[in-house]
C-alpha cells in the first residue's frame, strides 16, 4: 500500500496518458474531475484478502467524447453491484490505464480504495477483448452498463464483441459515453490482472513534468525519434477513431495507423512497433498527445516513443487477441529498434 499527494496524483495521471498511447481520456479532463482530490492510498495486491470483493470501471465510446460521468452514475453502479452481490465492494481498478480517474473518482467519493492493477495489459485498448481474461479465455461478465441518461442493464454469459456491441449501441444512442461495470472478482484471482502500472505511471510522470523525455528509458519508454509532423487524416468508423498521420526529418519518414489508439509505426514504409507493443507521441514540451487532438499539432515536432507489451501480452495468445491483422492492417507484431 501506498500513498500519493496531489503533486503525485497530477504525475500519475500524465504518465498514464502517455501509456494510453493516444488513447483514452485527455490529461486535462482527468485533471478537472479529480481536482477536489488532495490524496489517495492506493492497494498492491498483495494488501489483498483472498475474499476482498473487486471489480473495475471503464467508459465505452469514441475518444472524441470526453465527458465524465457524473458522481450519481458512478455511485448508483457500485450500489447496483453491492446490492445485486449482497456483498462490500472493497476495491475498484481501471479498466484500462488512460481511463483509470473513473476508478480514482469512484474511489474517492465512497472512500473505499483503488488498487494497483488493470485489465488491459498497463494501457488502453480500442476493444474490449484485447483484455486480460481473455488471456486465460475467460469471460469479463457478469457486467453491468449504465448510460448517460442513469439507464442501467445487466450483461451475463456474453462474449466480448457481443458485450462491446451492446455497449457502443447505448453510446451512440446517447451520443456519449458509456459506463461499464465488470470484472468482478475475489482478491484470491488478483493473478489474472496486469499489476503495478499505477506506480509505474506516477514515476514516468515525474520525469515527463521535469521535461526528462530522455530518462524514460529507465521505465521501459525508448526513444525512436523526434518529427515533424506533416499530415493527418481522421474519420469516425462506428464509433472509433480511425486515423493515419505522416511525420518526417531530414532522415526518415513515418506513418502511424490509429484506431483511437495508435497501432502501427512505419519508418520508411518498414514496421519499427506495432500493437500491442505501445507507441506514444509526445508534443515539443514533452506533454502526450491525445489523438483527438493530432489536427493542432500539424507542422510540430513530435517525439516519438515505443514500449514493450507487458509479458502477458506479448505472447501468442497476446498477439491473436491484439495485433494489426485484427484492424485490417496487412503488418505483423513489431518491436525493432
């Protein structure tokens, strides 16, 4: 267990949009929703009692919606999981690590705990079957889903897509985001998270607020190059955000492919990283990069990063569930540099 101050909780939340490759929720929405937050103890699993009751909490929708729950939406969830349960929640975990201030917010407003563990591998994920339960071919439900207007909707014994689909149908139809409850699991399972992602984020914020780009190497963060960046195109494919975007210098030209977060680097037409390895661009100042916004950056210098999978994923298995094949991209796993 340990504890972090605001100073620490604005690092973790800047090294954890960095990790999102792209993806999840902008910095500074993060920011803002937990801005009355002062100080957070934070679970390792290892604080666990192997009938700790946990879940997680994670927002389905397009990057180009950023809205945060309201507190009301977050606290009828976990009373709608106590109840249904008949059992204390004890800790809460992201989803996906970009979107982990749902699971602080949530924590914060029923003084419960959150816990250092995630379910997408220490990033964020476009679908939900890049997760970690189907690692193990496991099932994520039973799940619970909530939209923006408080409609609540139990999901049992449905695999991935089917529980994605029904998730992007209530955010189109409310034109937001939707709120989704599962994982649902006993302390004695913690085996089957991604852990101590939290703490890894909090140290490479440090260095990214020092403007120590260089350093990140020591958390696994390699430094691939720094780019203008010439061109980008976007369109929304069913709810994603589907883009390709062209850098170069004088040496080299790079194309990266993103659907919400970026999955394939090319230098010079050859693969260099490719999902689920992480890609992450960074702007001049060292701040990362939110895909939504890749239009204001035109014309900058972008520095651009990569990261190995976590070992987890960077299995066999890892690669059937999230590779490039899997978004139509004829690229094979990647990490060379």
């Amino acid at each position: 267990m340990y504890s972090i101050n605001q100073q620490q909780l604005k690092d973790l939340l800047l090294g954890t949009s960095a990790l999102a490759t792209g993806g999840g929720y902008e910095y500074e929405k993060k920011i803002a929703s937990l801005s009355d937050v002062h100080e957070m103890r934070i679970l390792e699993t290892s604080d666990l009692k192997p009938n700790d009751l946990l879940c997680t909490i994670y927002a389905v929708g397009s990057t180009t919606v950023q809205d945060t729950p309201s507190d009301a939406l977050l606290l009828q969830g976990v009373e709608a999981i106590e109840q249904r349960l008949r059992k204390e929640l004890v800790a809460i975990f992201p989803g996906e690590i970009g979107a982990e201030h749902l699971a602080l917010k949530t924590t914060h407003l029923l003084h419960k705990d959150i816990l250092d563990a995630d379910a997408a591998g220490g990033r964020a994920v476009p679908e939900i079957v890049q997760d970690q339960f189907m690692l193990f071919d496991l099932s994520t439900t039973s799940a619970l889903l909530i939209d923006a207007l408080g409609k609540m909707e139990w999901i049992d014994d449905l695999e991935p897509e089917a529980l994605e689909a029904r998730a992007r149908t209530l955010a189109r139809s409310t034109n937001n985001l939707v709120i989704v409850f599962d994982h649902l699991i006993l302390g004695a399972q913690h085996h089957l998270l991604s852990t101590g992602n939290l703490k890894r984020a909090l140290c490479i914020g440090e260095l990214l607020r020092k403007k120590r780009v260089r350093a990140l190497a020591q958390h696994g963060l390699l430094y691939v190059d720094v780019a203008q960046l010439i061109h980008v195109t976007t369109h929304d494919r069913g709810g994603f955000l589907d883009a390709r975007v062209e850098l170069e210098n004088s040496a080299h030209r790079y194309s990266l492919f993103i659907r919400n977060e970026n999955l394939v680097l090319l230098q010079d037409d050859r693969p260099v990283c490719t999902c689920p390895h992480f890609i992450i661009l960074l702007d001049v100042h060292g701040m990362p990069i939110h895909n939504s916004h890749l239009h204001s950056h035109l014309h900058n210098q972008i520095h651009i990063l990569i990261a190995r999978a976590t070992e987890a994923w960077d299995t066999k298995r890892g690669y059937q569930l999230f590779s490039p094949e899997r978004f139509g991209l004829d690229v094979e796993v990647t990490f060379n540099l």
